[in-house]
C-alpha cells in the first residue's frame, strides 16, 4: 500500500468512531444494570441510535469504507439533537411527563460535572465528528 493511499485510509477514525460508541454503549449499561439507573424514554431514544453505530461503523472500519457516513451520520445527529434537548430539558426543566422517569431528573453526575444526556451529547458528537472527518478526508 502507497503512503498516500495509508494516509487516506478511514480506518483509523473509523476505529475511534468504534471505540467512543463501544464506551457509550457500555457505560449506558453499566449504569442501568451495575448501578441499578432506570432510563427515561429520552434515554431509550438515544440508546436506540447509539448502539447500532458500534457494529454498523465498525464494520465500516474493518471493511475501510468511509462511504458509511450516509448512515452514521442521519443516526449520530439525530442522536445530537436529541441529547442536546435532553440536556436542555435538565437545566431548565423540573419535571417532564414523558414517561415513568422524569426526562429532568439528573440521576447520574459523572465527576461532579456531567449528566448522563451530557455524555452522550459528547459521544454523538465526537461520532459526528470523526464520521464526517474521515468521510471528507477520504474524498479529497
């Protein structure tokens, strides 16, 4: 393989998109069943667009086709959107009567600082990110 060829390679990023998705995915796990946190519905919501980003880009990043973005990137910013209402939700709401557990209840702070919805604000916009880097990277 050429070195130009290795440097365009979406391999590396997609392999990052992978790992942050795979840490979203386990430590939204890690905090239903280890610490016993039952999700709101907005939290179900996000579940459902972050988890299958771990197979679906990291099957992308075995296969090195920077093409996935067409599907990631619908997925990771939807998820964005709503984790950014989520965490909007916390800060300016008290209650919210969507589903058995308040959508503005803070039930987690990691390091004192952030919510759950913040982390995964985070995750889906480092997924975003990295997708639509490797995605532009690999067209130029």
């Amino acid at each position: 393989m050429s070195r130009a060829r290795s440097v365009r390679s979406p391999r590396p990023l997609l392999g990052a998109a992978t790992v942050v998705a795979a840490v979203a995915t386990a430590g939204s796990l890690f905090l239903s069943l280890g610490l016993g946190l039952t999700p709101c519905r907005l939290c179900w919501y996000q579940r459902i667009l972050m988890y299958p980003l771990v197979v679906v880009v990291g099957v992308a990043a075995i296969e090195e086709r920077s093409g996935v973005a067409r599907t990631v990137l619908p997925l990771s910013v939807f998820g964005l959107a709503l984790a950014a209402y989520h965490s909007w939700l916390q800060v300016t709401q008290t209650t919210c009567s969507v589903g058995v557990v308040s959508c503005a209840t803070v039930q987690y702070r990691l390091f004192g600082l952030l919510t759950i919805p913040n982390l995964s604000l985070l995750a889906f916009l480092l997924v975003t990110g990295i997708v639509a880097v490797a995605s532009w990277r690999t067209r130029r």
